[in-house]
C-alpha cells in the first residue's frame, strides 16, 4: 500500500485529500523501489504511470487527473482548468485550481514540497519549491495565483512536506552570496562547524520563513529529511554522494473531492 504523511491543518478540513508520498507500495525496482512517481527518471514508464494510478486511487482521483508539470526550479504558478497529457507538461513549479477532481502534485527528490488550501472559497495549490524557486518568489507566486482565483491570503493554510535538511545541505561559498546578494539578513539560514568550514543551508527554515511573511492562516511543517531517511525518500544528493546513476522522485499531491 502506498505511504504518506498527512498535515494536520489540511486533513482537518472536509472535502478535501491530500498527501505527502514516501517511496514506499510501488511497482518499482532497483535504484527507484518502489513508488517513483517521476516521468523524468530514467525507470521503466509503465511502472511510473503505474505508480501514479495508485497515488491517484488514494486521493480518490480518476485515471489521468493526476497532474504534474516540467519543473524548472522557476517561480512560475499557473492556473489550473482541465487535465493534460503526460506528454504535454507544462513548465511552471507551482498549480492552483478550484476545480473538483483534480490532483495537483508536485514532485521532490530533496526539494521542498508545499501544498495550500482556503477552505472557503475551495481553491487548492501546490508548489514544489529547491532553493532558486524558493528564491524567486515561487511561494509567493502560488498564494498569488490563488486570489487571483478568488483565495483570501488570510484565510489559506500551507504545509511543508519532506525536503533536505540542514544538516545535510553542504553548499560552496557562491550559493550563499547569492543569497546574501538578495538580502543580508538570509545569513541566518546558513550555518558552519568552523570558520573555514563549507556553509550548510537551511531550506525548510527558509521556506517557512518567506511563508511566514505572507501573512496566511496557518503554517505547517511535516518536515522530514529526505537525504537522511533512506528507506522513505528518494534523495538527488544522497545518490550523487553514492554515484548512483538515476534516482526516483516522490509525490505530494492535493485534490478536491
């Protein structure tokens, strides 16, 4: 059976599923055992598509209307109306909708996945956010396209799901001016284990962060690092540091029922 992790402040509210998938009751094998939900991996389609069915029959989803798109590490938030393709992704890093039925899913392999709601007004979001979206602008970007469909920022709830944590996030010496770059005060989410140490960089902290800043309902953190839970996530670093050839992509998905 396929595992996820649920945010309290979206599970509370009614008519509406959601879920931040582990790896874990796919059809799978090898470097992507077993619920690799990624059409850009490198693993067998048929049992990527399969993987996905099974996510969308946990949602409650029909076949197909399990959507995710080419993410490119932008801060592009687009409106959701109908499904697509597998074939005919479009590019952007984050989907609203207010149309029943629809998962909107974002996949992660050490980036951060989010997903919104406003109860009310029925109209759901999900981001997928590595640290040049999150940079960009791509959680604001969501909450934005969100009102733009009828959302009140005061009234969306969000959770952060699993992502790399900062004790495993070693980046060099230029990733951190870029954020200093942006606003000095970001030094707060860079840390060092001596003054010639490699800085590490907090994603999830920095993502609750620009979330925090939006002034919305509730925030929460079901936060889990993927590089150091093997067994539950898949990792880009954690198979770069091993040399493996290829690795899977985990889902977070929400739907109107």
């Amino acid at each position: 059976m396929t595992s996820s992790i649920e945010a309290d402040c979206l599970a509370e509210i009614r008519g509406l599923a959601h879920g931040f998938f582990t790896r874990e009751g796919g059809v799978s094998g090898g470097l992507y055992a077993s619920l690799n939900c990624g059409l850009g991996s490198k693993d067998a389609r048929d049992l990527v598509l399969e993987n996905r069915a099974r996510v969308a029959r946990r949602l409650g989803a029909e076949g197909g209307r399990l959507l995710t798109c080419h993410q490119w590490h932008s801060a592009d938030a687009i409106v959701v109306t109908e499904p697509w393709a597998p074939g005919a992704l479009p590019k952007a890093d984050a989907m609203v909708t207010r149309v029943p039925g629809i998962a909107l899913g974002a996949l992660a392999a050490d980036c951060a996945p989010i997903l919104f709601s406003d109860a009310e007004t029925r109209v759901i979001g999900a981001a997928h956010a590595g640290w040049k979206g999150a940079l960009g602008g791509v959680v604001e970007a969501t909450v934005a396209a969100m009102e733009g469909i009828g959302a009140r920022r005061g009234r969306i709830r969000a959770a952060l799901g699993p992502c790399i944590g900062a004790d495993a996030y070693e980046v060099g010496p230029e990733f951190e001016a870029t954020f200093l770059a942006s606003d000095p005060a970001h030094a707060r989410f860079f840390s060092r284990s001596g003054p010639e140490a490699r800085p590490y960089f907090d994603l999830p902290g920095f993502v609750l962060d620009r979330l925090a800043r939006l002034g919305i309902e509730t925030v929460e953190s079901c936060h889990m690092c993927t590089y150091e839970h093997d067994a539950a996530f898949f990792s880009y670093r954690r198979t770069t540091h091993r040399k493996e050839p290829d690795y899977g992509r985990q889902i977070s998905a929400i739907m109107l029922l």
